[in-house]
C-alpha cells in the first residue's frame, strides 16, 4: 500500500485530499505545518509527499520535500500552489524530480500520480498538471 503524507493548513482541503486518497486504497496522514511534517517524515518515511507550496512553518515546503529525499530517497514529491508554474520552477531550482499541481486540483489526475510510485523506479522531472488538461 502507498503511504502519503499530505502537508495541508487548510483543514477542509487536508480532509478532501485525505478521503479521496483513503478510497482508492491510498493511506495518508495528515499535517498541517512544516514541523510536524519533518517530524512524521523521520518517523514513518512516506512513500509520496503531497506539500502545499506555503504551508505553515518555519520551513518551507521545499525544505521538507530535501528532508524526505534525505530519508527516503526513491520519494515522490507532490508540490500544490496557487502559484504560477514559472514562479514554482524558479523556486524548485535544482530538486527534481517532482511533480507541480496548480490549483484546482484535478484529483483524478492526483490519484494517478500518486498510484504511478512503484518504490526505485526513476520519476519524471518537474511536471505541471494543470487543472482539467
């Protein structure tokens, strides 16, 4: 079973991506701010990292998504934002490979993603999947 770790300040948000998850036979935690995340990272060293590109905390979400590669270094990395694709891919800089999702969020194509993890293989560079393409 994959396991998700989704970084998400906005409860409702958090609760949707984890149900939606939950259904296709995902299992995921939640957690609302980069601490926590950096913490349930070490701990259980989730197979996929599903981050709100400006989650709450000291760190940012790219901190979290090198601290997951860190651990497990066959991760797949989800970043979410309301950003720009451009404005995203400067700030990714050099960490690849990861996936960008803008919002809305197609949530079909974000099972698809998620499901795609096969641990060792090698993944795509930075991908946007843009709502409804």
């Amino acid at each position: 079973m994959i396991r998700a770790l989704i970084l998400e300040d906005d409860a409702c948000s958090a609760l949707a991506m984890s149900s939606l998850l939950d259904q296709q036979g995902i299992s995921s935690i939640t957690v609302a701010d980069t601490a926590d995340a950096v913490e349930e990272v070490r701990k259980s060293k989730p197979d996929v990292l599903l981050a709100d590109w400006n989650a709450l905390g000291e760190r940012s979400s790219l901190d979290l998504a090198r601290e997951l590669r860190r651990v497990r270094p066959d991760s797949k990395v989800l970043f979410i934002s309301g950003f720009s694709r451009d404005y995203i891919e400067k700030q990714i800089g050099d960490f690849a490979p990861c996936t960008v999702f803008t919002k809305p969020i197609n949530f079909e194509e974000l099972v698809d993603e998620i499901s795609s993890f096969h641990p060792g293989a090698g993944q795509s560079i930075v991908t946007e999947i843009a709502a409804n393409s």
